[in-house]
C-alpha cells in the first residue's frame, strides 16, 4: 500500500472551531437584529427540507413498487 504525502487531520482544528464560533455569533446577531425575516428565512428552510424529505419518499415508493 502507497504512503499518504499529505498528512491526514485529526480532531478539531482550531480554523474549525474559529469558523464555526463566527458563523453562530452572525446568526445570534441576525435573530436579534432583524427577528421576522429570520423567522421566515427558518420556516423557508424547513419547507425546503420538508420537500428534499418528501422527494426522497416518493422516490423510494416508486422504485418498491
């Protein structure tokens, strides 16, 4: 088996966890600031979800029968 040359990451970097602590203080600051349009951003990404959900439901239907 061929050696890797680049070495692999293992556990959490610090990057990761710099960009993920950004990216939830953005969203506090966007519930707080401007609450309605992040409650139908929320309810626009669940009825996004719910149709993926949906789609792949019908899909395996079909493809049993």
């Amino acid at each position: 088996m061929a050696k890797s040359r680049l070495p692999l990451p293992t556990g959490n970097s610090t990057a990761k966890k710099l960009l993920v602590t950004v990216v939830l203080i953005a969203l506090v600051a966007v519930v707080v600031r401007y609450p309605a349009d992040a409650a139908s951003a929320a309810i626009g990404v669940g009825r996004a979800a719910s149709a993926v959900v949906d789609g792949f439901a019908t899909f395996f239907r079909v493809l049993a029968n």
